[in-house]
C-alpha cells in the first residue's frame, strides 16, 4: 500500500466498487478500502442474496399453484441457500477478477481489506485486520461506507431467533411461523418470500393504517390482498407492545387500533424497521464533516459534502438506499471531481426501482399522493392487466399499469406505477420518456410488439388521447381516465364512444 493516492474510496460495495472503476477510466491512482467482503451488502445478506430467494421462491409458487403438486412445500432451506450462496461466489468472483487483472497491468488501483477513518481532509488512517494501521494520504476521497439495518432498543435481537435482514438468510431451516415487524419494502418483500415457499406462516405489524404508507393506496392495497390471498395475516395499525424470546421462541404482543391486546407465539421474528448509516467508524469530525440524522450532510443533487475535496455516495448520502442509485451517485462524484467537463446532475425523481414481491411492483416519477399533496394537478389513466393479451396467455391477470401526465395539452409524463409479472421490464420505458422531458404522443404512435405486457403503457396513453381500443365507460372495472383538479376527482370519457356512461 502506497501512502499517497489521488483518491481513497471507503467501502467495497456496490458504490465503492463502481467509483473505483470509474476513477480508473480518468487513469488516477485509486485506494479502495473494504473492511469486510468486496461487494458489501449489494451482495452479501442484501440485494443480491434476497433477490436470488425471490426468483427462487416464485419458481415454488408457481409449482404449487399453478401444477397443483406439493414438491415445492418439502423444499429443504438448505438447498435455497446453496443457490443463494452460488449466486453470491460468481458475482464476487466477477467483481474480483476485474479488479485483480487492473492490477496486474497497473498500479492505477490498490485494494484493502481494513477500516478508514480521517485524520484530516485529505489524511487518513487505515486500520489492517491485524491491528497494524498505516497514514496515507488522499486528494479526493468518495465515503461509501454503506448502512445497516435499523435496530430498536426494546428489541433483543441476536441474528438467531429474532433477526434483521443481515441474519434471516442465515436460517437452518423454514420457520414454521416468522413475524416481520414493520410493513415497509423490506418487511413485505421477504413476507411475499417466505410465503410463496408454503412452509411458513407469516404475520406481518404495520402500525400505520396500511402496508406501504408512502405509496398509493391502490398500490398498497393490491399488495396486502396478494399477501393475505397467500396466507399472510396482516396487522395493520398495531402498536408493538413487546416482543421477546422465550423457550428458543418468540412472543409478541400488540395493541390493536380498539387498544384490545392480542398475544401470540411464533418461531422467529424478523425486525424490518429500516437502516441507518455505517458513520460512526469514520471519525469525520477529523475532517470536518458535518453529518443529520440521515447520514452526511450533503446536497439534494448533488455528492458533495460541506469538505469540498470529500464527496458521499450510497446508502450514507442519505438519500434513497438502492443500488442503482448508488452506483449513479458514485460515478457522479468521480466525474465531478476529475472531469474537464461538468458532470450531468442526478435526478433523484426519474428514479425507477421496483419491489420484488408476487407479483411485483414498478416505480419510476411521481404519484398520485405525492402530487396531491403538493397541490399539483393531474391527469390519469389506469390498465388492468386482465386486458393484455400476454397477461391473459401467461394467465396472470392480477395487476395494472397506471400512467400520471400533466393536467394540460402537453400531458408531459410525471409518473408511473405497475403491478404484475414483467412489470420491472415495461417501466423503464416511461423512465426514458420522463428523462427526456416528453409527453405520450411518442408512446401512442409506436408498434409495440405483440403479445407484450409492455402494451399496457400504450393502452394508457390511448386512452388519454380518446383513442384507445378499449373504452373507459365500457369496462369501468378494468380501465379509469380520470383527472384531478383543485382536489376532485373528475372522470375523462371517450368523446367518441356511442355511449357515455358514469364511470
């Protein structure tokens, strides 16, 4: 390890690793410390892992449901962690073998395992496994240091029997029953998980009055009727009142929104309550650094800390915790630190990210709660999907695409949200669209292909523009076109139907 680098990056994960590469292409020196593993959370008890259980336990589903055989309920959880833990070897491995072949054909890179902690701005401490610590110096450093699962005080949790995400991959076997604590993404991911496999009774408390509080009610509400409808018991505005072990078991009990008490027993509890930033270690007092409640202080669209030389991406930024988001952040910081050029913003709103639950759910822009609260109109159109062809073959018909444009001529595109089986692949076109600042005339004057869930966007511009094939006053249960304005819900018809009727 050399005591002087262009740029010290803290953190191996998916941000770290992706602002390390990304310095490399501006051919600068580069110290990428990890204390634990090359590629953090992204991979290990985090995305990677979860999703790998995912994709697994959607294939169970599918074999119990739809082949009507029970295979897939005897599943043994070992075997799931073994794919899960292939998956984690060969993403590693790719992440290692890239970086072991830039050093062999340059120094531009240098990675080690141990802690950093500043010394000064542009002086840090690395602290090896062994205990030994060496100073080096860095120009710019890019703190990606990650975050952790979110742990209460009155919650005795020791990764066995009442775990976070960090410990519940770590099971030796299905839980005959699991409580989650807490209704977020998190906590609903992992329910629809453990669900769909059939071998646990999952219970789910949610003090606020639904799952998903900070998304539609119509989003949330089909993900709650798709989790009870696979067994998930729901307790919605419940109030922990505690949650203990006893007997190698778990004993909860709430308060219900009557203030009744109920008390039950299951075998383990998972805490899904969010995270907070992996700062401590840091000692960015040293460095002058100045840090919230949500991490370190930084500016909305930007990396930046108050350190001019000191930029932070990822979770600690304290914006939105996803990887791509991160990824996005890091190189972001990369380019604004050693480009000649002014680097492109980050714009947080066109973000898409999706929730891996059964079926899934896509996000990309604004919604409905969100422009209502900030008084903003507008106008929408909503699809089921028991009207798209490709749903009707693949006989999943449960979901909708729903579409938010501007209330104006233009109908510029804020926003989308889609339930259903292929949802994540469709979003990305509204994505681009809202990126580009365009409004739905593009999208209805395509040649989408056909059969394609991916249509269902189209069908909603069209019914926007009065031309769908499907008419609103027709199938009021499967199509709304409707706009909001000045806090009322008016229905927008197709002037051109024979007949009109009340939606």
């Amino acid at each position: 390890m050399r005591d002087s680098y262009d740029l010290c990056v803290i953190g191996g994960g998916p941000s770290g690793y992706a602002a390390a590469m990304r310095a490399v292409d501006f051919g600068k020196s580069v110290l990428l410390v990890e204390k634990n593993r090359l590629g953090g959370t992204g991979i290990f008890d985090g995305a990677l892992a979860s999703k790998t259980m995912w994709e697994l336990s959607n294939k169970a589903k599918t074999i119990r449901d739809e082949l009507g055989v029970s295979a897939a309920s005897e599943l043994p959880f070992a075997q799931v962690k073994a794919v899960i833990q292939d998956a984690i070897e060969e993403n590693q491995a790719l992440l290692q073998r890239q970086l072991s072949l830039i050093q062999e054909r340059t120094s531009s890179i240098n990675f080690v395992q141990g802690m950093a902690s500043f010394v000064a701005p542009t002086q840090l401490k690395i602290t090896l496994p062994d205990g030994s610590a060496q100073m080096i110096t860095a120009e710019k450093t890019i703190i990606a240091a990650g975050s952790r699962p979110r742990l209460l005080p009155e919650i005795p949790v020791d990764e066995k029997v009442i775990v976070t995400s960090n410990g519940i991959l770590h099971f030796d076997r299905f839980p005959k029953s699991l409580v989650i604590v807490g209704g977020g993404i998190i906590g609903c991911e992992f329910a629809s998980m453990f669900a769909n496999f059939g071998q646990t009774k999952v219970f789910m408390i949610e003090r606020e009055n639904r799952l998903l509080p900070f998304e539609d009610e119509d989003i949330s509400q089909i993900v709650t009727q798709n989790l009870v409808r696979s067994g998930v018991t729901v307790h919605e505005q419940a109030r922990l009142v505690r949650l203990e072990q006893k007997g190698g078991e778990v004993e909860y009990e709430i308060a219900c929104p009557d203030e009744q008490r109920q008390v039950l027993r299951v075998e383990r509890a998972l805490v899904s309550v969010g995270r907070v930033p992996n700062s401590e270690a840091l000692q960015l007092q040293q460095a002058k650094v100045r840090t919230n409640e949500r991490g370190i202080e930084i500016p909305d669209n930007d990396t930046q800390t108050n350190v001019p030389n000191i930029h932070a991406v990822g979770d600690i930024s304290g914006h939105i915790a996803l990887v791509s988001v991160g990824e996005r952040e890091a190189r972001h910081a990369v380019v604004s630190m050693f480009a000649d050029f002014k680097a492109a913003p980050i714009r947080y709103k066109i973000m898409s990210s999706i929730m891996f639950l059964s079926p899934e759910v896509a996000l990309v822009g604004a919604n409905e709660q969100t422009l209502r609260q900030q008084g903003i109109p507008y106008r929408v159109a909503k699809v089921a999907y028991s009207v798209l062809s490709r749903a009707i073959a693949m006989r999943k018909t449960r979901g909708f695409f729903k579409l938010l444009v501007s209330d104006d001529d233009k109908m510029k595109v804020l926003g989308m949200r889609a339930v259903g089986e292929h949802a994540s692949d469709a979003i990305q076109v509204v994505a681009l669209v809202i990126y580009l600042g365009k409004g739905i005339t593009e999208l209805a004057d395509m040649i989408f292909p056909y059969p394609s869930i991916v249509e269902g966007i189209q069908t909603c511009t069209r019914l926007l523009m009065g031309k769908a094939v499907f008419k609103p006053a027709m199938l009021p249960d499967k199509l709304q076109c409707y706009r909001y304005f000045q806090g009322e819900k008016i229905p927008i018809y197709n002037q051109g139907a024979r007949c009109v009727v009340a939606v």
